[in-house]
C-alpha cells in the first residue's frame, strides 16, 4: 500500500490515472470527476439558500472553484447576507426562497437552512428544476426524505447531500483496504461525538429560536440529526449494508437551559449478521473529540484520526524478546493459574497513517468539486445520493428510537432497492 | 593531586575485555534468533542492542573487578604489614 503523503490536486490526478478503477470500486461516486477535465470552460451559475456559518463555509470552497459562480443569496437574517455578500459580493440578494427559484439565471442552489425546512425548499428547487446541494441531514422526517429522493428520481436532477467524508481521501483510501480485507471481518463499529459546549449562539430573545434551531425540536433533531449523520454513514460504507434495527436512550443530562433537544445520547444499530454499530454524543465532555472506530478482526481503523493498526504487529528483535524473557522469568509472580484470568489491556501500537501523515483537511472541497463537475455533466454519480439517503434515514430512525425507547426497524415502504434493501411497494 | 596514570596495557586490556563482551552478547544474539524463531538479518539489524548490552555487561564487570582489585589490594598491603614487622 502506497502510504505517500497525497495532497487534493495529486488525489484528484491519482484518480485519472491508475488509482481511479481501483477506488472508484469501493467508492463508486468519484465517477463525478471522470470528465473534470473537459469542463474547465463550464461554469455553474450557484443560489446559496440560508447562507449562515455553514453556508458561508461552503460558500468559502465554492468562491475558489473556477467552474462555479455565486449568483444568488437568499436569507432573512441580515447579518448572514452582509457576511456572504463578503465572499460573493456580486450576487444578488433575495428574501424569498422561491424568488431565488425563479431566477433562471439560477442552474443550481445550495441548501443549508435549519433542518425542517429542507424539505418544502428541496422540493421546490428540484421542481424548479435546478440541481441540488443539501446540507445533511436531508429533511426533518423519514417519509419527506423518501419524498425528496423520489423527486430527485424523476425530475433527473443531480442531487447531493453534505456527506462529506464520502469524498474525505482518507475515507475512500481507507474504505478500499477494508472491503479488500485487509482488517479481517469488520464485527462492530463505535462511533461517536463529544463536546463540551453548550452549542448555543448569542442572539436576543426574539431570535432565539432562530439563531438556535439545533436546540429545539421542532427545527432539529438535536445530536442525532447534527452530528450522527455524518459519521452512522462511515458504518454503512464500510459494510456495505444498511443496519435494519436501532435501540437507544437519549436524555438532557447537563444543559437544562430551555433545550428540547437531548445532550446525552446512545444509540445501538443492529445488521442483519448481528454485527452493531454503536453510537454515543455526549457535549459535557470532549477529551475523546470524535472518531468511528471500526473493529476487523485484523486491525482497527480510526479514520477520522487517519490511522489504522494491525492486531498482530512486528515481532521485537529476537534478542530483545529472549531478554525480556530472562527478565520475565526472574522477576515475574509465577501464576498459580492460567493465564485467562489476565485482562486484555489496550494495545498501545502507535498504527500507521493512512495517508502517510495527519490528516488537515475533510472531504468538504472535494465534495463540492463533485457536485460542479456532476452539474456540468450532468450525470449523477453512482450511490452518491443513496449513500447520503440512508445516512439521514439512520439518523432519523436513532432518533425516533430515542424518543420512543423501544427498538425500531427500518420500515420496508422506505427502503430503497439497495444493498441489502429491497423496496416493498405494496406495504406503503 | 596525583596524577593517574592509564597504560597503554590498562587500555589494550578494556579494549579485549569490552570486545569480549561485545562478542559474548553477539553469540547471545545467535542463540536468541535460534530459540525465538528470528530471522538471520538481525545478526547484523540487532547490532544496537548488542553493543548497548555489551556495555552493560562491561560495565557490571568493571564494578566488580574494581571491587575485587580493593579487597585483593587491602589484603596484599595487610600481608605486607605483618611481613615488615
């Protein structure tokens, strides 16, 4: 395996060159960037809906592409508009989202407004139709998702999801050892997000609500909606199946200031062969930050660290290992039983990095390249959108398992026909 | 302040006794890649640690040839006391 250090330009050249068959296998949605290299004289002509910090930090990747252009703002919050106005001063400015929508000088928008309202705006946009980028997770409720991709089907519209990690190269680097077996059978997964702050933003009681959606429940689906999505997706990329269970328990354990939203939650998925994924977020504590450990029976992945270890390592020189025998054998209890009793302690391998160092960047810019070049070309890249469908349903389902403290399935009306999912019409 | 006077014999003598030590562990390092299934390139990979414990072993050896030579020293001078009187 190739561990040289590989910088986004180079990933992107890797890709075109021999690289790109091989990855393409486990990560079939880097087929966006097949034609990258005719579409330099393209330029897609972008309407940001809801340009906040997320949407500014989106906006940031897209003023640097040369095939993009923001054309259009649209918000009702004037101090998001005079900052994006910073990163794209020629754009014009609208109040109404369906204003923007008319505009036809508009080829595709971007979405990254509080969570229950994606759906009526993704809707619109795709009957619109423009081609559409929306910030995860996809809609509010599992049946406005399965609604939205259906009308991505059928309108034919390029439809994206802020999935970045699906593009982050340490993922797809790392997705293609796994499928290759390289760590063995991959049994469990756990995730998870700590944090320790209050997630909340100043802003005047009238705008509470606004400025502060994730925290309520009415606009978010707090942790799960927030953060889980992102990283319950690395579980299903890295099996290859959709989990069809989620038990889990969610409380407001530390921040009770007016959330409705929990701050403790943990989930546990459950795949049809009985391997779990487990999910915990937790923001009264950040010492462990985030990471989706994926446990093979050969190795474990960190990917969000950029690290892998073998279960087996490198044997010591055969010198050092009969010292430290003769050392054992001097100094060691003698056991008076086996040694079973023994607890296993952490390995304290230092691994080796996955792209040859520590990673510093995820896979926002690639992500929004794929989206330019997938408008330009109009194709729509393989499972890019399903992938990213399954991710909001998962976060969604965990949700309900939470709110309702019992164990959930995956209602067959809202599978898709994939992977392990068959859709099933008839008990819709 | 009397001045201590190394020989060039003194010198020749740790030379051999620290090369002994060195060839000592190597032979060690043989046994250990015979009985820990090792591979015949740490004879040469191995080198670090059979120099570090090389001076180990000198340096253990040093500590007691010193403390022999002080008995062995204290008792001629002794001997050579009842001799003179």
């Amino acid at each position: 395996m190739e561990k040289a250090s590989i910088s986004r330009r180079k990933f992107l050249k890797n890709l075109g060159l021999a690289g790109a068959g091989v990855l393409m296998a486990s990560s079939p949605w880097l087929s966006a960037f097949a034609e990258s290299d005719k579409t330099s004289r393209y330029k897609v002509k972008i309407g940001i809906i809801g340009p906040g910090s997320r949407g500014q930090f989106l906006m940031s990747f897209l003023t640097k592409n040369p095939k993009a252009d923001i054309v259009a703002l649209c918000d009702i919050y004037q101090p998001s508009i005079d900052e994006a106005l910073k990163l794209a001063p020629k754009a014009r400015v609208y109040r109404d989202y369906r204003a923007l929508l008319d505009d036809p000088n508009v080829d595709a928008v971007v979405i990254t407004t509080p969570l229950d309202r994606h759906y009526e705006m993704a809707m619109a946009a795709l009957d619109a139709g423009k081609d559409l980028f929306c910030e995860k997770t996809l809609c509010y409720t599992l049946a406005q998702c399965y609604e939205v991709y259906q009308k991505h089907i059928s309108t034919g519209r390029i439809l994206f999801v802020g999935q970045q990690r699906l593009f982050d190269p340490r993922y797809i680097t790392v997705m293609k050892m796994i499928h290759d077996g390289t760590f063995g059978s991959i049994n469990a997964i756990r995730a998870y997000w700590y944090r320790n702050n209050n997630w909340r933003r100043e802003a005047p009681p009238e705008l509470d609500e606004l400025r502060n959606w994730r925290l309520y429940k009415q606009h978010s689906k707090g942790l799960m909606t927030e953060l889980a999505c992102h990283q319950l997706q690395t579980g299903t990329w890295a099996l290859r199946q959709i989990p069809n269970k989620v038990m889990g328990h969610g409380a407001i354990t530390y921040w009770k200031d007016g959330r409705t939203v929990y701050d403790n939650i943990s989930c546990i998925y459950v795949f049809d062969s009985g391997v779990k994924m487990t999910y915990d977020s937790v923001i009264s504590n950040k010492f462990y930050g985030l990471e989706e450990k994926i446990l093979g029976s050969k190795g474990t992945v960190e990917p969000e660290k950029g690290k892998y270890y073998f279960e087996e390592t490198e044997p010591a020189a055969a010198f050092v290992r009969l010292i430290n025998d003769i050392e054992h054998d001097i100094f060691d209890a003698v056991p008076f039983a086996g040694t079973s009793w023994e607890p296993e302690s952490a390995n304290e391998n230092k691994g080796e990095y996955i792209l040859g160092k520590s990673p510093k960047e995820d896979g926002t810019s690639l992500m929004l390249e794929a989206f330019v070049e997938a408008v330009i070309s109009q194709k729509q890249p393989e499972r890019v959108t399903e992938e990213a469908y399954y991710s909001s349903a998962l976060s969604l389902l965990g949700h309900q398992a939470l709110e309702e403290e019992r164990v959930v399935t995956f209602p067959d009306e809202y599978k898709l026909n994939y992977l392990n999912h068959v859709h099933n019409p008839i008990l819709k | 302040m009397k001045d201590i006077v190394i020989t060039k014999r003194r010198i020749k003598v740790e030379l051999y006794i620290f090369l002994a030590c060195v060839a000592a562990m190597e032979l060690l390092n043989v046994y250990a890649i015979v009985v820990e299934d090792g591979k015949w390139s740490e004879l040469f990979m191995s080198l670090g640690y059979v120099c570090v414990a090389a001076a180990v072993v000198y340096v253990t050896l040093a500590v007691v040839r010193l403390a022999v030579g002080l008995v062995w020293h204290r008792f001629a001078k002794g001997r050579n006391k009842k001799k003179a009187s």
